[in-house]
C-alpha cells in the first residue's frame, strides 16, 4: 500500500504486511483524498475520485489476491508436512520389515540345515 502527496504526486510512505492493516489503511486513504478534493474545483474533483476509487479497486484486488495466496501456502505447507510424516513412517516399516525378514531367512535356514 503506498501513500501519495496529492500536491506533487510523490510517494512519501509505503505499508507492506497484514492484509487487514492494508484495508484499514487504503479505508483512511481515501476519507483523505475525499477531504483533499473539497478544495479542488469539481472536474478535477471528478477525475481524482475516479482515480482513486480505480485505486483502490486494484489495491483491494491485490490484498485479496495475497490473501488467497497467503491461503494456499498454508495448504501446501500442510500437505508437505504430512507427505514427510508419511515418508518417515514408510521408511520406519520398511526397516521393521527388513529386520523380521532377516529374522524368518536365519530361522529357516536353521532349521533347514543339512
């Protein structure tokens, strides 16, 4: 989220992080620039507020966009964690069963001696 000066169309703060914040912040951009364009004449007043609500249509498009993918890190995150548990039980069994047949090899060659 970024912050312009209305006067000189510079940036002079930028705002990453939660979403919410994000929406907080874009909601007291805009009673901002609401209260700027009292003092414009109103064409000028007209194309700032189309600007800026076609900002923060795009600002609230990218937030959710980062939330969705916020979204689908956690799901992916969780679904490598369990295929590594899984891994690891897999290969405990595997050497469980490695030992047992060993075991049941040695046994019946005993067994089976000449």
């Amino acid at each position: 989220m970024k912050l312009w000066r209305v006067s000189d169309s510079k940036q002079i703060a930028e705002i990453k992080g939660d979403g919410r914040c994000a929406e907080s912040w874009a909601a007291c951009e805009r009673e901002l620039t609401f209260a700027s364009l009292k003092s414009i004449t109103s064409s000028d007043a007209k194309k700032h507020r189309d600007k800026s609500r076609r900002n923060s249509r795009a600002a609230k498009a990218r937030i959710e966009a980062d939330a969705a993918n916020h979204e689908n890190f956690i799901e992916k995150q969780m679904a490598l964690t369990n295929a590594v548990a899984l891994q690891h039980e897999a290969m405990h069994a595997l050497n469980e069963t490695g030992t047992n047949v060993s075991r049941l090899v040695e046994q019946f060659l005993e067994r089976n001696k000449p």
